[in-house]
C-alpha cells in the first residue's frame, strides 16, 4: 500500500499552547481523506503543517515517501493546496487569475489552460470579474490555481463552507471527477459530514490535536449498519436461537445482544412467536455524524 502522506507523533506547540499533539495519519495514494474535527481541533495548523508553512515543534512526515528537508521540498511540487479561502484577484477575471498563476509557477505555456476553466465549470465566465462571481465560482476557481501545476495530491481546507446546496454539489462532483478521472489523491477537512460521507473513501478524526481514529468508509458502513438492541435475561437462550437462525448477531455485554439486518417488526414478531420477550429492545441507525460525536464522548466534549 502506497502511502501518500504520513506522518509520525507530529506535534505543534504555540508557547503553552499544544495545538497538535502526537498526529499519527496515513492517507492512501488514490484516496479521498476526510479529515474531521470541531473549531479548534487542529486541523488546518495540520495542514499549514503539511503544506510547509508552519514547522512541526516535533515529530516528523513523510510525502510520498520523502523525509528528508529537500526530499519534501520536491515532493511539495506533486501537491495543490486550498487552506481556509483561495486567494483571488477579485479584480480579474477567471482566466486572467490563472494566467498569472501558469506564470507564477513557471509554466512554460498556457498550455491547458482553457481545458482547466472548462474543468472547473468557468469557461463562459469571459471578462467577468472575480468580484461579481458566486461563492461557489470562487471555490471552483481557487480550485483550478490549485491544479495549475497538474499535483497528484490536492488539499482542500473546508471547500463548501458557505455555499449553497447547487455550488455544494458543484464541488462535489468535481472533488470525484479529479479522484476518479485523474487519479488526484485527496485529504479535505470539512465540518458538512453528511456531504463528507458522500465522496470520502477513508477518514480520520482529529480531537485536541490527535488523530483518535482512522478507518475506510468500508469499515465505517459495517459499523453503521442499521442494528437492533436487546437487553435479555438469558444470553444465551437468545444466541442459541439466533444461531439456528442464522441472524447476524453480536454480544456486547452479560446482557445485551446486537442484531444487524433486521427490522424491528419482524425481529420482535419472530421473538414472540418463540416465546423469547426482551427485558428491552431499541433500534439504533448511526450516522458519520453521530460516530463522531460518540468517538470523541459526546456534545458537551472538551
């Protein structure tokens, strides 16, 4: 497995402030990271991190498998970078924004260049200027000065922070549209998870400065998975009938008893018809949203 990014007991210290602490993160070659946390978890010092504008007071990180200073330098090269709000001249329009930046970057010439508007959905925008664009066509368009040095690894800080639900979709389609045409490796940090759980193929929770969890969207499903509660008297009288049943179950405690795949009508019709009456019986669906807040221990967490 191919990492793109990782990164060892990575720390950040402002004077008494620890605002990383111990980050250990692996993002996949091809994989779109979403990287969740509330205010003031750290995730953007951790991308200032990442992206070289911040210097870690500890640990270390690897891009592509470079750790040395000047090994990092050069892979920084692979990589496109949106932190907090693209920088735009509201004065200019579209294309002129990305001239100036194939210029920036060296670019030998405007080669791609209307390829990339058409990209981000901006090619009729014409001598419109920036200042008159949606936020949505902002966003695309900070997209777009992020591509212009064709990176295999792009970063995207809170992309749909104010947007409405046409430029959330927007976004979105072009976030899969660079992973999936492109082969773009993908790490966005957004607070919109319902919108996260759409794209993301792997995710890492971010609480106090330290990734507490990482697992694939694969893993995620399985534990989301719609699943009924039971609290018995009698475990094993009721595993004993789940197994001759062949119902998924699991046993979480001397009295409590999971059971995946079923409805609640059925499950308890079949129950009574087997004369098995659960002290309790609760049915549960979690969301990306509620394994967060379940993760880091509720909503009044410090």
């Amino acid at each position: 497995m191919e990492l793109v990014l990782k990164t060892n007991n990575l720390g950040k210290k402002y004077k008494n402030f620890k605002a990383l602490n111990n980050v250990n993160m692996h993002i996949k070659k091809g994989a779109i990271y979403g990287l969740i946390g509330k205010n003031g978890a750290g995730k953007t010092t951790l991308i200032r991190v990442i992206c070289g504008l911040n210097n870690p007071s500890r640990g270390s990180y690897t891009i592509y498998g470079e750790d040395s200073p000047k090994g990092i330098l050069k892979a920084r090269k692979r990589m496109g970078a949106i932190i907090e709000a693209p920088t735009l001249i509201t004065s200019m329009s579209a294309k002129d924004n990305l001239i100036r930046e194939f210029i920036d970057v060296g670019r030998p010439s405007l080669e791609g260049l209307d390829e990339l508007l058409d990209l981000v959905k901006l090619k009729d925008t014409g001598n419109k200027k920036v200042a008159n664009f949606s936020l949505g066509m902002k966003e695309r368009l900070g997209i777009a000065l992020a591509l212009v040095n064709n990176p295999d690894f792009l970063i995207l800080d809170e992309p749909i922070n104010g947007l409405d639900p046409e430029g959330i979709v927007d976004i979105r389609e072009l976030i899969l549209k660079l992973n999936k045409e492109k082969g773009i490796t993908v790490l966005i940090s957004s607070h919109y998870l319902d919108e996260l759980s759409k794209i993301a193929t792997d995710y890492g929770f971010l609480d106090n400065g330290e990734i507490i969890k990482e697992i694939s969207s694969t893993e995620l499903k399985k534990k989301m998975e719609h699943k009924i509660e039971l609290n018995v008297n009698d475990v094993l009288e009721y595993v004993k009938y789940f197994e001759l049943k062949k119902i998924n179950y699991e046993v979480t405690s001397d009295d409590t008893i999971i059971v995946y795949g079923s409805t609640l009508a059925k499950l308890t019709k079949d129950l009574y018809e087997n004369n098995l009456t659960p002290n309790k019986i609760k049915e549960q669906e979690e969301t990306l949203e509620s394994y967060y807040i379940n993760l880091i221990g509720g909503l009044n967490h410090e």
